[in-house]
C-alpha cells in the first residue's frame, strides 16, 4: 500500500504518467502496458486533483513544445508507441523516464518536479567511484583511498558500537570531521584525472558529463507549476534531436569550496558547465557511506537547448 502523502518519487512517477499521457492524446498512439504504466498511473491516481489539473497542465504545453521542435520526426505520421523507461536503465546512464517509439527510433524525455537534481551518488571506503562512474578503468588512485577510507572506517566504528544506534545529530564538527576531508579528497581525485594539462581530461570529463547528465540524447522537463512554468533543457549530444547540438567539455577549469550549511564543491568545466556536489549524510543514523546531491549551477547557453513556458488557464 501506498502511503497516505505522495513521496518525491511518487510526485515524479505522477508526473511521468501526464507526460506520457500527453504524448498518447497529442499523438493518438497507446501506452504499453506492464508494471511501469501501472505504477506511474497509481501514483498519479493518488495525488489530490488540483495536482492531478497542475501536471496536465505542464505536460500538455510541454509535450506540444517538444512534438513542434521534432516535428520532422513524425511526418509523415509513423506509427508510434509510447512506454515507460526501467528504472534499471538509469544505472546504465539512460536517464529517460518516457519514451516515444517509432520507425526504429526513440524520442526520450526525463520528468521533474519542482528540483533540478541530476544525481544522488554515493561515497564510501568501498565505492570506486573512479570506475562506477565510468570516468576511467584506473579506478581511484592509492592516494585517494589512503585519504578516505580512514574517515570511513571510523564511521562504521560508531555504527558498531552503538548497535547502529548513533544518529549524526550526536556527533561533534562533523563537517571537519567527515565532510570536508571526504570532499577535498573527491576534488583531488577529480582535478588528477580532469584538470588542464592531464593526458586523461578530455575523456574523462567527456565521461563525467556523460554519468551526470545521461549518455542518451533526451528533453528535460520540469514540472514548476506553482510558478505557473515547465521548464524544458534538451540534451543533444548525439545529434538525434532537431536542436543544436551539446558539446562536450574537455576539462575541469576549478572547483571552489561552499561553506556554511551548504557542505559543497563546485566544478567548473570548459564549455560553461557547472555543476555543485553538495554532501550529506543520507540518514538520521550513522552508517559508513555519504551521499552527492548533485545539481547545475550553470550550463552553456549556446549549447542546450532552454525554454520556460508560461502556463496560461
């Protein structure tokens, strides 16, 4: 059973269901059937009505943006299939939650509401993130492993001996302890293999930007509804969607530190991409691992595709 205040997640399906919905009306073409349309239905179902008009709403002037950018793709009217994406494909980099499916090829949208989060990646004592990430084969160097996993060692100490018990709210300078000394390793790691200069930065900045934003070409489109605007980004890097293409950065430029409550490093690459890794603990209790919140700080202008629709009625 469902608890009775949709979760973000729950939020995100709903809004998934709109858009593909959407797309079937505009498109007059059917939903597959199975697990994913049905738990994307019950989510939106469950939501109040107000929300239920607010998300259509956004996805029907989305989703008539997207089919006049891609107009080319469906004339003459192909036959076309709408299905929701696994879940299981966002491990491999396909971020696309809606596919729209024709004559042997696929338009993708990802669907957002209200956050503009790209990742929530973990770090432990144990994550390679090196190679999780798909940066490189190398892996983490023995210098980064050298600096971290002490502090992680530490952390699954606390949880041992409390019985799993401790809550971070019981522990002192945790930012000086865990946060920071974790972060200035990640950004060590980070500028060894993408900084001007190394053999590696193209490729594995490539790569980064990849993991980060997704290894398929797709539209984003966030839900912000109370502001009475959806949001659109399209990603093209590939070339498979009728706007500009995304281009690639080929190396990290800096990465300045955030204090106070915001426990962060911001990357600056080439090309004008930004992004922010904003650490934190991902639960109430201790336990040997932190969590990104990774988001864009800025992305090129010239290079994706942006527009903010102002809903109306």
């Amino acid at each position: 059973m469902l608890p009775n205040k949709p979760t973000q997640v729950e939020n995100g399906k709903a809004f998934e269901f709109a858009i593909a919905s959407a797309f079937s009306a505009q498109l007059d073409a059917p939903i597959k059937a199975g697990r994913e349309l049905e738990l994307s239905r019950r989510c939106f179902e469950k939501i109040e009505p107000e929300k239920q008009k607010r998300f259509h709403r956004s996805a029907v002037a989305a989703v008539a943006h997207i089919l006049q950018l891609e107009d080319a793709q469906f004339r003459p009217r192909p036959r076309v299939q709408i299905r929701f994406n696994n879940d299981r494909e966002g491990q491999s980099g396909d971020v696309r939650d809606v596919l729209v499916e024709h004559s042997n090829n696929e338009l993708g949208v990802s669907c957002k509401t209200n956050h503009d989060a790209f990742k929530h990646s973990r770090l432990s004592g144990k994550i390679d993130f090196v190679k999780k990430w798909g940066l490189s084969t190398e892996g983490c160097s023995e210098a980064f492993w050298r600096r971290i996993r002490p502090i992680f060692e530490e952390l699954a100490e606390i949880r041992s001996q409390s019985d799993a018990t401790a809550r971070w709210s019981d522990l002192n300078r945790v930012p000086e302890r865990f946060y920071w000394p974790v972060l200035d390793a990640f950004e060590r790691e980070l500028i060894r293999l993408t900084g001007q200069g190394a053999d590696s930065a193209p490729q594995v900045t490539r790569n980064l930007v990849a993991y980060l934003v997704g290894n398929r070409d797709f539209y984003k489109v966030i839900d912000r509804s109370k502001n009475d605007v959806v949001e659109l980004l399209a990603f093209n890097f590939n070339e498979t969607l009728s706007v500009g293409k995304t281009r690639f950065p080929e190396h990290v430029i800096g990465v300045d530190r955030l204090n106070g409550g915001q426990f962060s490093k911001t990357v600056r690459l080439s090309r004008g991409f930004t992004f922010n890794f904003r650490i934190h603990s991902a639960s109430s209790r201790v336990e040997p691992s932190l969590k990104f919140d990774i988001t864009a700080v800025s992305l090129p202008p010239t290079d994706v595709y942006t527009n903010h629709i102002k809903l109306t009625g």
